[in-house]
C-alpha cells in the first residue's frame, strides 16, 4: 500500500512506524510517589507547594503504536523525538464506524479528511504489521528519547513512502496552523438565525442579536 521498507540501520525520519511504544499514563490529581520510607500519594499542585519539585512516582505504560512528526532535520540530533500515536480508524473518526460500504469508506476517507485535521488515514497492510484501517492521532503523542529510539529501530516496520510522507507533511503542518473560529460570527442577525437552526449551540456575539 502506501508503506516502504526501511533499512535496520537507516536513520530515523519523519514518517517511520514503530511498534511497542511506551505510553505513559498518570494522573496529577492522584500520584504515587515513592521515597526511601515509604510510598504516598499526593497531588502534583501539593507536591510544588510543598517545594518537592523533584520526585519519584510510579506510573503507568502501555505498549502502542506510533509515527515520528519531529522533521528530519531534528530527528538527526534532537534530544527527544515527538510520535502520535496510531488507533484504529473507528475510534479517531466516529464517521468511519458507519462506513461498511466501499462508496462509504471512500467519503470518510476523502471527504471527511479535508474536514477533520486531527489524524491521518493509514491503510491495511498486514505486511507492514497494519492489520485494520488505522489512523495517526495528533492529539496523542509520545516523547521519547532519541538514543533510546535508535536502540528500538528493530521494532520500525517501514515508513510512509514519498506520495504518503509528503500529503503526511502537510497534514500535520496544517493541524498545528488550524486556527480555531466561531464561523457565524460575521453573520447578521437573519442569517444567524438561519444558520442556529442547523447548528445549535452557536451562541452569538455580543454585536449579534437574536430575535
């Protein structure tokens, strides 16, 4: 499909799949911390209230799978590299859980992508370890060091190839630019009126009136 293989030792770049990624999961409100008497749990605001800025907590992790965003240049020398994680495609757009057809998948997946800008569609492709429709969710992501990266790079199963990588690029340039807009606010009062009918809870402005 959309995939290439990578060489073990190639270096890692935007775009390369790993699997078995730790995600790490906590609470602020709630966290066990460890000292040399005893274990505890405190809340992170108690914790800098107490000027304990420094602390040892045990925390969850679960193994997912994930995509680099960091760009090349970075992921040559940066300290950490950035990765969202990959999830079915069913639970990143609630449109694609009603998609069984082929003509209903190909709206999702088309339309649907130029609508919704917080994930990218990653296709079957049980060669490269993709079982399922799956998409890339850049509201989650995973940091992780980049040495420590470099010693999982058995674990990469392939990369985006240059078609995919560059629409990739795109996609995740756009997700960060979005700019978040109240799209009635320049309609007048008529036209607001029209326009709550389809979509309710738009509240309006204060130079907008309704009736």
């Amino acid at each position: 499909m959309i995939y290439e293989r990578v060489e073990p030792g190639a270096r890692i770049r935007q775009g390369d799949i790993f699997l078995c990624l730790p995600r790490i999961d906590f609470s602020l409100a709630k966290l066990p911390i460890v000292s040399d008497t005893a274990t505890e749990e405190a809340s992170w605001d108690e914790l800098i209230d107490e000027g304990r800025n420094e602390v040892t907590a045990i925390v969850g992790m679960k193994a997912v799978t994930g995509i680099v965003i960091t760009q090349d240049c970075d992921a040559v020398r940066a300290p950490q590299i950035t990765l969202c994680e990959i999830r079915p495609f069913g639970s990143v757009e609630p449109n694609a859980k009603q998609a069984a057809k082929p003509s209903s998948r190909v709206s999702v997946i088309t339309e649907q992508s130029k609508k919704n800008l917080k994930w990218f569609y990653l296709p079957p492709d049980p060669a490269f370890s993709i079982a399922e429709r799956m998409a890339a969710d850049f509201r989650i992501t995973i940091s992780v060091m980049r040495e420590d990266l470099e010693t999982l790079r058995p674990r990469r199963v392939g990369r985006l190839n240059s078609v995919a990588d560059e629409h990739f690029r795109e996609r995740l340039s756009e997700f960060y630019r979005r700019y978040p807009v109240d799209e009635w606010y320049a309609l007048d009062e008529e036209e607001l009126q029209k326009y709550a009918e389809s979509h309710p809870g738009s509240e309006p402005f204060p130079w907008q009136k309704l009736a």
